[in-house]
C-alpha cells in the first residue's frame, strides 16, 4: 500500500484528502460495474447492491485515508466479499431481546433422550469417519463446500484448480460417501 504523503493534508474540505479523491475517482470509480454486478448475484435481494455498494466504497475510502492499496481491483472485491460474509452473520443472529417468549419462536423443545444423544454422536463419528476415507482432494472440496460452505470459485481459488474439476471433486466425494454411509446402512437391514 502506498502511503500518505506527510506535507499533504489528511483530509480536504469533502473529508478526503485529494490524493486519495483521485485515486478513488481513476482506480475504483471504473470497478462499478463488476463490482454491481458481483453484489447483485450475491445478494438475496438485487435491490441491496446499490447500498452495499456505498458502504463499500465508505470502507474502501476509510482504508484509503491510511494506506492506499497496490491491488485496487483485489482490496475492492475483498472488502465487498468482506461486508457480504458480515451482513449474513448479522442476519443469522437473533437477538434474545427480541423476543420476549422462547416458546415464539418454537425453539424449545423437549430435552433429547441419552439414547438420541448417543445415536447422534454415532452418526456424527461414522459421517467423520467416511469423510476422513475419501480421497484427498474429494475430502478437500466436499468439507470446504458442505462444511464451511465456499462457493464453487472461492473453493477452485484456493485448491488451485478449476470449478468443473471442483464439481467433480465435490460430486465424487458425495457419492463415494452416500455409499459409504448408506450402502453400510442397507446392508445391516438384510
């Protein structure tokens, strides 16, 4: 990241400081297109993305008056990919001040039996143990798309590989472990 020249000013009389107002306007004013069309495919509702893409910019700007990055086009994506993953753990909270009655929101529920607890640990030790036997890359690409839940390209980015070979990965690896888990199931039942 570049830094701030010392004799220039940190911020004008619009709050920012002319170098980083041209750097915004040449370098990441030419992103907004992509970078719509980026939110508006994340996003659940398209009509968000032109909000999102003002506090993005905020983000971006507030990061600028620090440092202005090398890789504009990489800080910009980041920095939205970032917004979007905190937006989605916002919406999966709730806040136990909002509702007043648990019973609400249909959450409680008898206690599970010890029996239910040990069966679940069992499940949860053999669905382990089958993904532990899949081969490698299949193992890879079905814990980061299932269990931590990339997307296809994320997951290509970070094995180094393309996404048809990530589909390939992902659909070997789900059908290598219904058989594991379900072929041990129907034999036990003959």
């Amino acid at each position: 990241m570049a830094e701030i020249p010392k004799d220039e000013p940190a911020r004008t009389g619009a709050g920012v400081a002319p170098h980083v107002e041209a750097w915004f306007v040449r370098e990441v004013l030419p992103l907004e297109a992509s970078l719509m069309s980026f939110l508006k495919s994340a996003c659940r509702n398209p009509a968000e993305a032109a909000d999102l893409r003002q506090d993005i910019y905020a983000n971006v700007i507030a990061a600028a008056r620090k440092s202005i990055p090398e890789r504009t086009r990489f800080f910009v994506f980041a920095a939205a990919r970032n917004l979007l993953v905190d937006r989605l753990r916002r919406e999966r909270v709730i806040s136990i001040d909002t509702v007043s009655d648990l019973d609400e929101l249909g959450l409680v529920a008898e206690e599970p039996g010890q029996d239910r607890d040990l069966i679940a640990r069992d499940e949860l030790r053999r669905v382990r143990a089958a993904i532990d036997e899949l081969p490698p890359k299949c193992r890879e690409a079905v814990v980061l798309r299932r269990i931590e839940g990339l997307s296809g390209r994320e997951i290509a980015l970070r094995m180094g590989v393309n996404e048809t070979t990530v589909s390939h990965h992902i659909s070997t690896g789900v059908r290598l472990l219904a058989e594991k888990l379900y072929g041990e199931l129907s034999r036990k039942q003959r």
